[in-house]
C-alpha cells in the first residue's frame, strides 16, 4: 500500500519531516511515557517553565505527574560519558497551565537535544538544525540568536543585585525601555549603568553589525567571551550558507537560573509568537553528569494552526506594500492616536470616525486600523491579529499579555490607587476585603506585601463598594479624584502610574521591523515621548 502524504495535515507532515531531518544528523528517537515520577519535578521545579504540574497517586501508591517538560527526562537518563555527545530528538505531548485560558493544556513538541561534551562546533550544528527545522514549518523565517553571558555580565558590571535582576530583565526582554529607566534608577544603579542595560534593547539586526556595536560595551571577560562565541558560532553557520535567516538581538534573555549561555528562538510568518524556543542550559545537565553540557531547542507544532487563520481583506490600489494592522481603541484615546498618526501621514480616506467600519485602511500609507474595545487591544496584539496597538498600562498589566512594550506615549496619565472611607484603617489581624475590576494587579500588588485579602470582581461603580460595606477598600484608576471626594473616599496609597504604551507582537516586530520603527519614531516625535 503506497503512502498518501496528501491525507496528512500539516503537523503530522512537519512531523515526519523533522525526523527524517534529525535521523540523518544522527540523533538517536527518544520516548517517554505520559507520566513521571513527581518526585524528579518537585526537586529540579526550579528548571520548569512553572511549578504547577497534574499529579495522581498510581494504583501501587506512587505519586506521578503527567509530564510538563521532556528535558528534564532526558537530561537524567542521557548519562554521557567523558568526551561524549549524545544526541536526541523526541515527538512528545507535555501538560502545562495556560495563562490564557487557566486550565492546562496538552502542547505538541518536537525537540532536539545534545547532551555531554559540547563545543562551538556541536552549537553550530544545532542552531543549523534549528534554520533547517524553521525552513520546513514555512519559507519566510528568522531565527534571533543571544547569549545569556553578555546580558548577565552586564548586570555585573552595573551592580545590579540578585533581588532587582528578574525584574530588568523582565524588562529588557519586553524591550521596554522606559520602564527599565525608572527600575533602575529605583534600584539606585549610575546613569551610565542604566543607559547601558537599555542600549541592550537596540542591539539587534545582522549578526556582524551587531557585534560591532556590542564590542566597546565588553566590560568584563564574561561579555566578552559571549562575544567571541557568538562570533564563531555565527561564523559557521555562514560558511554552511544559513547566515542570511540569522539575527542576533542581545535583548533575548531568558531564564537566568536555567540558560547560561546561547539562546535562541525562531519565528515563521504567519505564526504571532515564538516557534521555536532553545538554548545553552549546562546547570541542568550537570545536575545528573558532573562536568556534562547541553544545548538544544522545542518546536511548538500546535501553533502551526495559526497559519490556517486568514489573512484581513486588503484593498489593492497602486503598489503593493507591507501592511501594518494597528488595534486601535474606541473612545477618546483611539481619537488622540488617530488624530496624531494621521497628521503624520497614517491616516486613511475614510476616517473611521465618519462610518461604521470596523477596519478602514490606507494601502497607499501601507496602514489598517481595526476598531476594538480598549481591554482587547492586547489581546488582538498578543494573538497576532494586529501587528501593533495603543493600550493603557492597566489593561497591558492586567491581561500579562506578551507583548512588546515599546513606547509610553504620556497620553492618558492617571494612576492605579488603593482607596477607601476617610476614617478606613488598616486592621492586619483580619482579611482585607478588596473590590476591583482589577483582580491580577490587586493580587499582585497585595502579594508583595505579604497581605491576605478576598477579591470582589466588580465591573462598574467599583466606588459603591465600601460605601455599602461591600468592601473595605477598593483598587481602581484615579485621574481627578473627584470622584472619590465626591463620595468621602480617599486616596490611601498610589502604586503605578498609568498611561498608553504602544505595543507590538512579537512576531510582527520580526518580519515588519523596519515599518514599525518607522511609525514608532513619528510617534515619539509627535508625543514627545
């Protein structure tokens, strides 16, 4: 019987593809059952993506998990030898939480790992795996190359200590510039330090360029040594002819407990966030085999669903050009950025204003508004349905979106405030009643205080609360307070300015870099942000 690929849908074809691109590299299939003993996750949690994992007791009254992550496994069953490099590829389901839809998820993986003695050549050849890998999935790919050496190398050379760390790099990660400033500053880094961490977010583009412009920030041999090996690895890769789909961006950071070295992730158009994830992690491997290293890298096939999503209808006039789909809000905000973009030359022949569109678009300025309500920008954004957007911090913080926080426009400044009665004090012997349409913010902002309150989810007239008794405080946005006054409440605490952040997706800021830098720079003139 002869095989009909045609039957296939495009995840079973990759993966298929992906195994035969990784049996002639020599990799040898590894398999794992659905579940894991839980006691092998519960002591290295400190190398998952999250400590939440699915556990059951097994007939014979063992505890097991179902398994959130492959690594982990093969990382203790490799045991390599002196001198050895094993090398493995796996197709495997994990179980993982989701933030969007906070269940768990089953995800879709295929994966690459080399385990034991690992040189710049063995590098090599793993990120040229992982063009090639990208090259299947789909014909318009880049894979964006860092090292976790030159980013916490730099942390050492500024002074920044272990407390502050996971939140600058949080922010770099996000290319969240002005952030970073004030994180900084706050943590009472020199100006010279902070301008550093965040030239970080600029160093981005053509491998060669960009180690041009690294190499007087060196400050330390760590720097320096990632320099050098990114050098040579991206050397290779030229000489294998895979260059052209490679770009550094020293802004890449991930975990800095798991990652100790390069680090990468790759993007397929179409696809609105990372494909491809990987990475140097030697601290892991040398959990189960001193003096062992390790690198390798996870697709994510469930994504490959995306590229089935279709595209928003163009109107063709005159050249082709790139399109930028923009999420912009309805209301007075969404006005404010129309009004300045279009006074910059992104506005549209139809004014969305003047019709019931949804979407209005001007092929000739190579730009497209979709009319969305405010709390779902970031959602349009994360999920690839616009390339860009104009969001409140509220919103952004609120939804964890992940996103690329480039600009604060100054437009919309308010604050997120705690506020209650006028005579309202604090008792720590009982819970705190805490009415918000805000929950995520006001869990998070009482968790830092080590403060045990009970959430009232509140859509509207969140002032009504204390006054009825409902709450005892409320967390809500404050412009005037006259509102507040108005209904003898008060400000009790200010904990986060507020104002609107120009987003991207993280994808989108691959394959439509140079347009929306571009727009973005028009924007910070206009704002004078």
């Amino acid at each position: 019987m002869e095989l009909e690929l045609g039957i296939l849908n495009p995840q079973e074809l990759l993966t298929l593809r992906l195994r035969l691109l990784y049996e002639k590299a020599g990799c040898s299939k590894y398999h794992m059952g659905r579940f894991e003993e839980y006691g092998l996750y519960q002591e290295y949690r400190r190398f998952l993506s999250s400590e939440q994992v699915i556990t059951f007791t097994d007939l014979d009254g063992r505890l097991l998990a179902m398994k959130p992550d492959v690594t982990l496994s093969i990382a203790k069953s490799a045991q390599p030898a002196p001198g050895e490099c094993r090398r493995y590829y796996y197709t495997e389901n994990v179980y993982r939480p989701s933030q969007e839809s906070h269940t768990f998820r089953e995800i879709s993986q295929t994966g690459l790992e080399y385990i034991g003695a690992i040189d710049t050549a063995a590098e090599a050849e793993v990120l040229s795996l992982a063009l090639d890998s990208l090259a299947l999935a789909g014909p318009d790919f880049i894979l964006e190359l860092s090292h976790m050496g030159f980013v916490t190398g730099l942390l050492d050379a500024v002074g920044a200590s272990e407390a502050v760390r996971p939140r600058l790099l949080a922010c770099i990660r996000d290319k969240n510039a002005h952030e970073l400033q004030k994180l900084a500053a706050g943590a009472g880094l020199p100006r010279q330090g902070t301008d550093a961490l965040c030239s970080l977010i600029g160093l981005a583009g053509p491998w060669e360029d960009v180690l041009k412009k690294a190499a007087p920030m060196a400050l330390n041999p760590s720097m320096g040594a990632a320099l050098e090996e990114l050098e040579a690895v991206c050397r290779r890769l030229e000489s294998c002819g895979h260059a052209r789909r490679l770009q550094l961006d020293l802004s890449l950071a991930n975990d800095i407990s798991y990652y100790n070295g390069v680090v990468f992730q790759g993007y397929v158009a179409g696809i609105p966030r990372p494909f491809l994830r990987g990475g140097r992690y030697d601290p892991l491997a040398e959990q189960f085999t001193p003096g062992a290293r390790a690198v390798g890298f996870a697709l994510y096939l469930d994504e490959l669903r995306r590229l089935e999503a279709p595209e928003p209808p163009v109107e063709r006039s005159g050249a082709k050009r790139v399109m930028l789909n923009v999420a912009l809000p309805k209301g007075r905000l969404g006005d404010k950025v129309y009004d300045l973009l279009s006074g910059v030359g992104y506005g549209c022949p139809e004014g969305y204003a003047d019709s019931r569109k949804l979407v209005v678009e001007n092929p000739e300025a190579g730009i497209r508004y979709f009319l969305v309500k405010p709390s779902d920008v970031a959602i349009y954004v994360e999920h690839g349905a616009a390339d860009i957007g104009i969001v409140g911090k509220d919103i952004l913080q609120e939804s964890g979106a992940d996103v690329y926080e480039l600009l604060d426009t100054g437009l919309g400044k308010c604050r997120m405030c705690v506020a209650g009665p006028k005579d309202f004090a604090d008792d720590p012997g009982r819970t705190l009643r805490v009415a918000t349409k805000f929950v995520n913010i006001a869990k998070a902002f009482y968790a830092g205080r080590g403060r045990d309150i009970d959430i009232i989810k509140l859509n509207g007239s969140i002032e009504l609360a204390p006054i009825l008794g409902l709450s005892d405080v409320i967390v809500d946005i404050v412009e005037t307070g006259t509102t507040l006054k108005e209904n003898d409440l008060r400000v009790i605490e200010e904990f986060m300015p507020i104002s609107a952040r120009f987003i991207a997706n993280k994808a989108s800021y691959q394959f439509k870099n140079q347009e929306i830098a571009v727009l973005l720079q028009k924007l910070a003139e206009v704002t004078g942000a």
